[in-house]
C-alpha cells in the first residue's frame, strides 16, 4: 500500500493515480486516514459480474455519466442499458413539465417547416 498526503494529491494529482493502478493508495489528511483509492482495472474489480453494470448505472442515476457513456461503461447496447434502468424506476429524461412542452413546441415548429 502505498500512501499520500492531500496536498500532495492536490499539486500532482496524475501521480496518485499512477499509483493507484499498481496498489492501494491511502490518501492523509493531517496524519489520519481519509479517504482509498483502488485501482479498478489491476484489482480486477471491475470485471466482476455485474460491477460494472452498477457502477454505470448508479453514475447515470446521480447525473453523472450520459446515458450512452453509461451503456458503455455497463457493456450493453444503448437499448438494452435503457431497458435496464427503466425496470429500476430510473427516468431516461429528467425535464420538468414546461421543459417537455417547451421540447413539444420546439419539435411542431421544426416539423412544420419540413
């Protein structure tokens, strides 16, 4: 294991990264213990069953990953990811209902022109 102090993680953030892809890091902050870095790929985690399929959905669930980078991420067909965090009560599209009438109208003007 291998460790660095967070001002050290904050001036060369790339080399606590390296690190991590070769062992554990234990990130200090004031001589106690904060925070793990895990190197996915060289402990394998990732390739768990079904690791990745969590992860890309729990990223797409909190706003952080598209939905195609998620569908990616997860190894699945864009359909299939969709049907996936359907079956969860997960919603494709976040809009309020104004943004989906303003969407509504955007489309009638455009088809309209055609």
């Amino acid at each position: 294991m291998k460790t660095v102090n967070v001002s050290g993680l904050k001036n060369n953030p790339s080399e606590a990264l390296r690190m991590a892809h070769d062992d554990l890091v234990l990130v200090m902050n004031r001589n106690e213990p904060d925070t793990l870095m895990v190197g996915l790929k060289s402990s394998k985690i990732i390739d768990l069953p079904g690791v990745r399929k969590a992860l890309a959905t729990a990223l797409f669930r909190d706003g952080e990953l598209s939905i195609a980078r998620s569908a990616r991420l997860a190894d699945l067909p864009l359909a299939g990811f969709i049907s996936h965090v359907s079956r969860l009560g997960i919603p494709i599209i976040n809009q309020t209902a104004d943004e989906v009438k303003q969407d509504m109208d955007t489309l009638d003007q455009w088809l309209k022109q055609a």
